[in-house]
C-alpha cells in the first residue's frame, strides 16, 4: 500500500525557510520514475492548491505566489520529493501536501506550515 508521508512544518517566523520532505511509502521505483508530482498547499477555508510541480530537474512550474521564493526537487532513488521554501510570509501559512499532478495517490497527513503575521 502507497502511503505519503510529508515532514518539515513548523512555526517559523516570517522571513525564515523551511525545506518539506515527501516519500512514498511503498512505491516501486518504476511507478514513482515517471510520475510528475507536485506540493499543494490548503490554507484555513480555501481549497487546496498546486504551489509547484516537478517532472525533471528542468522542468518546474511554480505558483506565481511563490515563484522565486520556493524551489522543489527529487530524488528518485529514494522515491522523496522536497520543497524549500525561503523568505516565507504569513500567506504561506497552510497544510502542505504532496502527491502526483494527477492526484492519484490517497493524501497524506500533510505538514503544517505556520507564519505568525
């Protein structure tokens, strides 16, 4: 059984980085490899959202709400998705969760992210 196991949140305050780490559990190699995946974000009363996807090391996308601050990567080896998130503000305060851009895999707990204002 594939599980998402997202770690990293934490309070920090604004201006800070935090780097979220993402592994799936119980995934083979050959089903993670090809995969795009993605971190989304759900804030308190909105819906959640795609905040940046991967497919390669060269082909990012961003939500322009995090463009230049954020930056996600890979490591397929070790089936672990990343995103490092640098000079946070209180917007970015939300659950983050990873999954594929198809959203194909049961969600995982999330990490919660917290940018006092």
């Amino acid at each position: 059984q594939v599980r998402l196991l997202e770690s990293g949140g934490a309070l920090v305050q604004a201006g800070g980085s935090l780097r979220l780490s993402c592994k799936a559990s119980g995934m083979i190699t050959s089903v993670f490899n090809p995969n795009n995946w993605g971190w989304y974000r759900q804030a308190p009363g909105k819906q959640r959202e795609l905040v940046a996807s991967v497919a390669t090391p060269r082909d990012t996308n961003y939500a322009d709400s995090v463009q230049g601050r954020f930056t996600i990567s890979r490591d397929n080896s070790r089936k672990m998705v990343y995103l490092q998130m640098n000079n946070l503000k209180p917007d970015d305060t939300a659950v983050y969760y990873c999954n594929t851009l198809q959203q194909a895999l049961p969600w995982g707990q999330g990490a919660q992210v917290t940018v006092p204002g």
